[in-house]
C-alpha cells in the first residue's frame, strides 16, 4: 500500500477512481491543459517560489504546442506574483526552500521553513487561489500534518503554521479592450491585490481525520468514481 500523504489521501477522498488512475495505475495522461487548469498552474507556481522564475516559465509553455494570447496573460499574473513573493521572502530567514519528509508513516513536501528568534521555526504553504478559498484551505488537514510530522522527523519545535495566500484575478477581457489594454488592467488588478499572511491553529483533531481518510482508503476495493464539480479539472475525463 502506498505511503499516505496529503495530496494522495485527498484525491481518494475527492474521487476514489481518480486516486486510482493517478497512484495505484499511474497513468500519466498527454494532453493539452487549459492555460489558467489549476493543477497546471500550482505546479508552476510552486515551481516558481521554490526554484526560480526561469525554470516555472520554460515548465508553464512547455506544457503548450502553440502559444496563444491567453496563455501569455496568465503567465504575466503568475511572473508578477513570483517577483511579489521572492521580494517578500528576502524579509523572512529562510531556513529550507523546500523540506521533503518520506517516512513509513507519511510524505509530504512542505514549501517552506523560516527560523524564527526564539529557536523555534515556521512552517509555510503557498496557495495561488481564489479569496473565496482561503477558508477553505485553513480548514484542512495538510499543514497540521506536516507540523506533526517534521517535529517527529527533525526534533525541532514548530512554533506556528501559516499560508502565504496569492489572491487570483479572475477578470475577462471586454469587448471594447485591445489585448494590451486587457492585460494592463489585469497587472494594475493585481498589483492592488495583497499579499496573504494566514495564521492556522495547530489541531490533534486534523491528524485523527485525515488517519479516518487513509483508514478508508486502505479498506476501498473498488475505487469507484465520484462526481462533482472537480471533475471539469480532472485530466481522465473523457475529451
């Protein structure tokens, strides 16, 4: 059985027949993604935070065979928000960029740790999303668990846990706009947009949830399909 992590554990939670398609088939499925698909544009992002601008750039177009108007828009939000949020962890002490944890009991990658003054240490977790989803995420089980486990793993005293939040714009080009008008109202857009700092209250509940979820995922013999709005995302829908 597959050593749990978050983002397993979620997509079995999601759709059983998804999680089955991805980690007990893995199938890697070849297409072309949407230019704004969200799976698409985490994976640049965290790319982009966690590496360089460069290397989440050559990832995003690579992904295309022919470059279109849209992507170069989405693209120029995404490079805006990078250059925004390496400014803003030149302010932080940044102790790992990236801190993968693979034990038997779980893995994870948590994007990233900061020292703090008191001998204690951050733990971070970029989200590129809507405001409406803020929420959302900080009731989730995923940082908790990665607080847990990188105590258990490197001794070290967690002191908070936090999401660095990268509100999306969602605006659509009018009628009346040339692309280039488009695009600078969506820069000048974003640029009023703040950055996030979210505060999460550590909860021993978040661990006993997510050990029901991989309970459940270790007893499901059938993978069955789970319908819903993820499925207009998910790359092994029928084209």
């Amino acid at each position: 059985m597959r050593t749990p992590s978050y983002s397993s554990i979620n997509t079995h939670h999601t759709c059983p027949r998804k999680y089955k398609y991805r980690y007990v088939d893995e199938i890697k499925y070849i297409y072309t993604p949407a230019a704004d698909a969200p799976d698409l544009i985490g994976k640049v992002f965290h790319l982009g935070m966690e590496k360089d601008i460069a290397h989440a750039e050559k990832y995003y177009f690579d992904m295309f065979p022919v470059v279109s108007d849209q992507q170069i828009t989405e693209w120029m939000k995404i490079n805006r928000y990078l250059e925004r949020g390496h400014k803003y962890l030149r302010h932080l002490d940044v102790k790992h960029r990236e801190f993968d944890i693979d034990i038997d009991d779980f893995r994870g990658i948590i994007d990233l740790v900061t020292d703090n003054h008191d001998g204690t240490v951050d733990i971070w977790d970029y989200k590129y999303c809507s405001e409406k989803s803020v929420d959302a995420y900080a009731k989730n089980e995923q940082l908790h668990l990665y607080k847990y486990f990188y105590e258990k793993v490197t001794g070290e005293r967690v002191g908070n846990i936090r999401l660095l939040i990268f509100p999306k714009v969602f605006s659509k080009q009018r009628s009346d706009e040339s692309v280039i008008q488009f695009r600078n109202r969506v820069m000048s857009e974003l640029d009023d947009k703040k950055i996030l700092k979210v505060s999460i209250c550590y909860s021993e509940m978040m661990l006993k949830s997510f050990a029901m979820k991989v309970e459940t995922r270790n007893n499901d013999k059938l993978l069955n399909s789970a319908k819903g709005d993820h499925c207009e995302w998910c790359e092994y829908k029928k084209k």
